[in-house]
C-alpha cells in the first residue's frame, strides 16, 4: 500500500500529491478526459519517485563532478545534469536541483498521457511549466517566501525560452548560504531554475559582516548534504550600502550564468532592494489586477 497521499483539492482542478517531504501541486488545462488521463498518469509516475531517489541518497549528497555521474535514476541523472556546470567551481551536490527535477519528471508523465494546452507541477515553488503553441503563463514574482509579499508577476509566452521556475533564499525551505530573501529564477528547465537559484542565493552575501547568524547545517538537519557549513539562521536590518554590495555579488553571478544560457531571467531581492537580470521592469505587472492565476503558483 502506498504511503503517498492523492487527492484532489477544493477547487476540483488541482491536484495535490505528497509523499515525505515531496509536496506537489499540479493542474492541467485540456478537455475533462485528457486532464483525468494526465491526472492518473502523474499519480501513478509519483508514488515511485521516492524510493528510486532514496536507493541513491548517499551520492545524491555527494559532491557532484562536472564529468562524471555514477547515479543511474532518470530524475537523479538530471538533477546531476542540472548542477554539473557548477561542480568545478563550487560545492554543490546533485540535491541541489532536487524539487525541480521531480517537478520536471511528472509534467512529463502528464504530457506522455494526453494532448495538453498548458500544466504546471509546483514542487514547493520550484516549478516545471508546459505551455502549448500561443498560450502564457504569469509567474508570481516575490520578495520573501516567508510572508505574503507579492510586488509583481511576470508573463511566460510559450515562444519564451522557459519552461521552468525556481525560487531560493535563507527564509524559504532549504538552507542557504547567503543572505537573499529570495532569488528567483526563469530557466529552459525546472531542474536547471532550482540549481541556479541556489547558487545565486548563496552569492548574496556579506562574508565578514559580524551580525549575520550562520550554524552548521548538520546542527539543523544532520543529514543534510551541506555537512558542517555554515548556514544563515539570521540577517540584521543592512545599510543600504551593504545591500547593495550583497547584491551586486548575486547579480554578477546571475548574468554569468546568462550569458551561458543557464537561465534566461532572475528576480534578487534582499531586504525591500530588488535587482532583476533579463527582466525589463516595465514587463513586472502588479498583482492586484489578476490574482486567481497567482494564487495558483506563488512560490513558496
């Protein structure tokens, strides 16, 4: 019997799916058969997903090498994929890149089942898009996972090099190394967003600056892949001018990676600052004028 559990939410047109810390939420647009075929079909890709990541846990926490992947799992192989142009420059493991390629893995099963106008699958914010010839998406743009602070959403055409969305910082769910409240990312892949997105976060940062609280990982989670290094817990109120300084460092990251074609656009923000890289900031819209979509897919 599967521990996963399944169920549609209230609104009769997304669906919910966990399984231990795999928490998604995916919706399809389609005719009524075809979203109950991808619906079935995402469920059924699901309650596998965990058990093949957790046969290759030990080198999925592993540092990854850029040339050299021994993992065998088809979303294990792309989270690895998905962090291995950053492996001979930083550490960085294949976990990484962990909730967008399970993103990616089931809005592939979706469209495997049926014919599909647009669908998206939001492992915790990290976000694997589909969007048919012609169609669009808005993508919720935010500046603190931890409250509701929407300042704006960007639209995603299907003619847009993205079909992936991943936000990072020391206030979401995963540790960080940096200081941003939030870094998200538009990327060609799920995978490729979330792995960007960490290692932007963690380019946002004051090294020396002595009131920024940093534990080791393994003191919060002794599992984690991060072992002994240190993590954010804590960022006191900065001088604009500091601000500025951790920003910089995160955006010169963010238009390296795309110039490589890593990422195609990212929002930074920290402390009420914003810098955007591939952003015009005329195409940031407010979020007051269509809030049901945004609800839909505000990152967490």
């Amino acid at each position: 019997m599967t521990r996963a559990h399944i169920a549609l939410l209230p609104d009769r047109r997304r669906l919910h799916l966990q399984d231990g810390p795999i928490d998604l939420i995916l919706e399809a647009w389609g005719t009524p058969a075809d979203i109950e075929a991808a619906y079935r079909t995402a469920a059924q890709r699901f309650v596998t997903i965990l058990d093949e990541l957790c046969a290759e846990l030990p080198l999925l926490r592993s540092a990854a090498m850029r040339d050299s992947c021994d993992l065998t799992g088809i979303v294990a192989r792309r989270m690895h994929g998905a962090v291995a142009p950053f492996a001979d420059r930083i550490f960085i493991t294949p976990m990484a890149a962990v909730a967008g390629a399970v993103a990616e893995e089931i809005l592939g099963a979706m469209r495997a089942a049926a014919p599909l106008t647009r669908a998206y699958v939001n492992n915790g914010g990290d976000i694997a898009l589909y969007l048919a010839p012609g169609e669009t998406f808005k993508v919720a743009m935010i500046d603190r996972p931890d409250r509701p602070s929407l300042f704006g959403t960007a639209t995603v055409a299907a003619a847009d090099p993205v079909r992936g969305i991943a936000t990072s910082g020391w206030r979401g769910r995963s540790f960080s190394l940096g200081i941003a409240d939030a870094v998200t990312v538009l990327a060609p892949t799920a995978a490729m967003a979330d792995a960007a997105a960490t290692v932007i976060a963690n380019a946002i940062d004051l090294p020396s600056h002595s009131g920024i609280l940093r534990v080791p990982a393994a003191d919060l989670q002794p599992d984690s892949d991060l072992g002994a290094r240190l993590v954010t817990r804590h960022v006191p109120e900065l001088t604009p001018v500091d601000i500025a300084k951790a920003l910089d460092a995160g955006e010169e990251i963010a238009l390296s990676l795309r110039a490589q074609d890593l990422i195609t656009a990212a929002a930074l923000h920290l402390q009420g600052r914003t810098r955007l890289v591939g952003i015009a900031a005329d195409r940031i819209a407010s979020p007051i004028s269509d809030p049901v979509p945004l609800k839909a897919i505000a990152h967490a």
